[in-house]
C-alpha cells in the first residue's frame, strides 16, 4: 500500500516537494490544497510542472482533507499561529502532518498553549506533526545535534551557514535586500520584509537537545555590504550596496552565550559553508563546505522524513524525537 | 527516578563509560559485570579509576541481571555470535541494551537467524537492543545516512576516516601493526590479530537506510608503511616498516561500486579527517577536520544513547532507527 499523500499549499517549496514525492516509490498524491486563484482548478501536475496527475487543486481544504490521507506535506507560511488552524485541521482529519512553516520547528518557546493545544489534538487523533525542512531543521540543529553525538560534554555551540545567494532566484536575491540602500534595507527590515524565520527555534532546539540552560534568546539583523561590485544572472549590486543579510541567533545564559548562530545570505559570497563548533569534551568542527544547497535540500529533507513521520509516536513531535535520514522509499 | 545501570564489561570502553555515566543526571550504576580474576569482587570505582562506587564487580552475570536494570551497557566483544548468549540474558532479564558489539550494529546480513532471534526475544520482554560506537554506529554509517537528508537522490557514496594513531594508546598502536615488516603484518592479519571489525556492518547501514542495492559485501585488509621514521611516545616505526593498516569496505551491485568505505589507522598520518561524500543530487561533501576522537567518541555516542534507547520501540533496533544525539540528562 502506497503512502496516500496531500499536498497542501503549491508554492515554490511545494511544487519542488511534489516533484520530487513523484520520483518516490511507495507515495501517490491523492489531493492538492491552495487558495492562489490561478491555481485552483488546475491539474497539480501542470501548476508544478510535470505531467498531468489527474489530482485538481482544490482551495476547499476541508473536503480534500476529508480523505483522509496518511500525511498531509504542509508548506503555507512561516508563522505558527497562522497555520494553527490549518494544522489543527489535518489533524482532526486523521492526517500525519509534516510541515515547512519554520516556528513549528520548534514552538513550545514562543507559542507554548498553541504547541500544547495541537500536541493534545494530534495524540487524540493518533498522529505525529513535525516541523521541519533545511533551515530550520536540520543544517543549523538537527544535524548540531547529530554530531554532538560523539561529544562527553558541550559548553557552547557555534554555527555558521553562509549562503551566496547570487545563483539563487531572484525573488530570493530581493529577499535578502541585494542591491538596496542600508536606509532602504532597514525600512525593509523595520516592515517585516527582510528576514529569516527560524534561527530563534534552532536555538531553541540546539538548547533543549543539549541541555544547555538558555534563559534568552536574541537576534540581530544587520546588512552585508558589497566589497566590490557584484552582477548576478538578475541583478547588479555596486560596492557599497547591499549584497545581502546576515542574522544572528544566541541563546544566552545570564550574560553568558551558549548557543551562537550566525546566518550569512548574500551574493557574491566567497567561501559558501555549512559549519559546527562545538566546544567542550572534545573539541569538534565539522564543515559542510560549498554549504547545503537551499533549495534543493528543503524539498529533500521534507521527502525524507515523511516515512520517518509516520513511525513517530502521536503528538507535535519536532527533530529531537525523530531519527532523520535519507529514506528511498516509503 | 534515576535510570537503573548495569555496566557489562569493565575493559578500557566499559570503564570510560562508567565513569561518563557518573557524570551525567538521572543515571544510577547498580551493577557491574566482568569475568577477568583482577576484577572479579573489586569495588567498580576502584577497577575503572575513580571514587568508590559500592559497586562490587561480579562474574555472576545471572545474580546481576536478575536486579533488572533499566539498562544494561553491554561491551565485551567484537562478535555478534559470542556475546549473542550474553545479550539474551539481559533481554530475558527484562533491560534494554546497549552494546559496544560492532557486529551487533547491522546483525542482520551475517547472521539472519540470531537475529531474528533476539529480535523476536526483545519484542516479547518489551526492550530494546541496539548495538552502537563511534565506528561502526556513527562516523562511517548513521553521520553518513543523516548528512544524506539533504539529498534528493543518491547513486554512490565515499567515506574515509584517517586516524592518526600516534597519540593513542600503546595496545592500539599494536593493534594495527605499527613498527611491523610486512611479512609480520601479514601474519597478523591472517591469525586476526589486525583487523577493525565492523566496515560490512557500516556498508550494510548505508545501503539499508540510502536503499541502495548492494549484493556483495567486499573488504580488503593492507599495511601502510612508513615514508618516513615516526616516533611516538610509546615505538619506533623506520621507514619502510608498517605505520598502521588501511581497510576497505566496498557495497557492489554486479561489479558497480555502490559505497566505497575508507579507513585508515597509522602512527604519523599527516591529515587525519572524517570525510563523507555523498554522489546524487546534488552531490555533497561533510568533514570533520581531525577526525573524531576515538576513544572519547565511544564512551560518548554510548552514553547519549542510553535515554533514546530506553524510549525506543522494543525489538532489535540500529541506529536507522534511533534519533542519535547527544543527551545531557537521562
């Protein structure tokens, strides 16, 4: 018996996730759920790119929920308390839930009653939600976490993903600020347009997953400023603009930092890099060097971890609880 | 309530971990196992070098086992058959298990039929076995299938460890042939006296949780030798003479090699690293510069394992099935 999959929101993440669900023994698509009025009633196939899947995409959520499918992939938005119906809604219909909405990755800091309420409703309806995808969720925690492993004791933790951003879409290159002003890139910053959701749950889950006491977490957002001029396939940034965005995370004890993210996104980078330290017994540094490509990694790991997902025991589960990996097949 | 301990094997692994697990909260040693006359009846403290514990060392596994410890942390051999007897008395004795076995990693090729029936045997008592370390159990194998998330597709994979073996004890320095002609080494290898136990297991990992076929397991056995005098703080090893030992683990399909693991173990290696490449889409690659530290590693991954897997679902697991991480309190 195949997995019996919907798809519920078909946004760039979402089509690349049903593209790659397509390549997969063991899943067939059985819905598709989005509200953009130029994609309701088309075939998911066309609206994502491939062949017709005979699946229409339908913006009545609850009645292709109604089939209940065995997991629901969730991509609609980044924000927890704007997907909790949503969520709750899957669950109700007696669906795994494995979303990419980045404060589910770990919400249990910043949306404790809302965490609680759907922990509940899912360990009601029997089944497992986790948020995950490549960041939050797996380069800067899950993978901390994993290499953690081989370590006796952790004082601190330092990671450092830097991103070249100039072969990136250009919806992303605009995202990050590239080419702006810093006034523009602040007023962009200042109106909630530029910046990465996650870092304070990776934080959040390099914590709890370490038993490093953390009492604060903070964040700063700040420009990354071209050094010399920079021309990408979409834009061109002169030195002094804007290249893009670096974000950085910490979880602080009293004074003292613990935990220290540091997310670099911009174009022109010269040394690209996934990178852990830890420091305590031993000492370790591991590297992932060139970096962990975005956009083909969230697809992935969200992939991956859907059969993962529904071995997990009932509740909002978050990447601590499930041994995530690469999975062929379903 | 504490975690309820019995620590089965006091060799130089078994004592590091007794005395990690002193270290950490929520764990309680109740017991401790060891045939070896020197140790037999000594206070636990006393046999692993610290503080006493009120721990008496006992060969009467029996007596032990029969105080039904949550946990019983199992490392006495290499060998999946040897200690199979060994690991069914905890089981029956109603603790999960955790052992430094390295056949014990992936039982499931070698020896289908004791594995099923130790697996059927944890299912019926409700516990949980998992064989685990440093290598196999997760530099060559579960770091290798958690970087590999961010993968969409996977045809081939390459790992290779180097560990300088200057720095490590004399009785390792032995082990692999250090100061040996070839002709001894040889020998060695032929009488089994060189040989790290575990690359098919670690081959059979990969090819379990990528779902590559792999038909063939291949391993091959080689000295390195020195280009040049190496002293180290315990032998001499001349030029020309045996530096270490480089084995290799080869996943085949038909004759296509499907994964290539790498390990080389020799006093004056000049870069020792942890390297996993990943051949897929897209292709990646994860180091660790320095590799991981051997035996602070063994104790560690052993250790933070124990609270995953008492909360693991009964049977004969491996770490495909197991959130490997680091866990500071029990």
């Amino acid at each position: 018996m195949p997995l019996r999959i919907i798809q519920y929101g078909i946004g760039p993440i979402g089509s690349a996730i049903v593209r790659l669900l397509l390549e997969r023994t063991g899943a067939e698509i059985i819905g598709a759920i989005d509200i953009a009025p130029d994609k309701v009633g088309r075939d998911l196939g066309d609206v994502v790119g491939t062949s017709p899947l005979g699946v229409p995409v339908s913006d009545r959520a609850d009645a292709v929920l109604a089939r209940r499918a065995d997991v629901v992939v969730h991509s609609t938005s980044s924000y927890f308390d704007q997907v909790f119906d949503q969520l709750l809604a899957c669950v109700r219909a007696g669906s795994h839930v494995v979303s990419t909405c980045e404060e589910l990755a770990y919400p249990f800091r910043k949306y404790p009653e809302l965490a609680r309420r759907l922990d509940e409703e899912a360990k009601a309806a029997g089944v497992a939600v986790l948020g995950t995808g490549v960041n939050p969720g797996f380069v800067m925690d899950k993978l901390v976490l994993t290499v953690a492993t081989v370590c006796q004791r952790i004082e601190r933790v330092f990671v450092r993903r830097v991103v070249d951003a100039s072969q990136r879409r250009l919806p992303l290159q605009r995202k990050i600020g590239a080419g702006m002003t810093v006034e523009e890139f602040r007023a962009a910053v200042e109106a909630g347009r530029i910046r990465h959701i996650g870092l304070p749950e990776s934080v959040a889950l390099i914590a709890a997953g370490l038993g490093l006491e953390v009492e604060t977490i903070a964040e700063t957002i700040e420009p990354i400023l071209a050094d010399a001029d920079v021309t990408t396939p979409y834009l061109h940034v002169r030195k002094g603009q804007v290249a893009g965005v670096r974000q950085i995370g910490r979880g602080l004890a009293g004074d003292r930092e613990r935990i220290h993210l540091d997310l670099q996104m911009y174009v022109g980078a010269k040394e690209p890099v996934d990178e852990i330290r830890l420091f305590g017994t031993p000492d370790l540094c591991a590297q992932i060097p060139g970096g962990t490509h975005g956009d083909l990694a969230t697809a992935a790991v969200v992939v991956n971890t859907i059969p993962l997902v529904v071995q997990a025991p009932p509740g909002l589960r978050t990447v601590l609880d499930i041994p995530v990996r690469f999975a062929a097949a379903f």
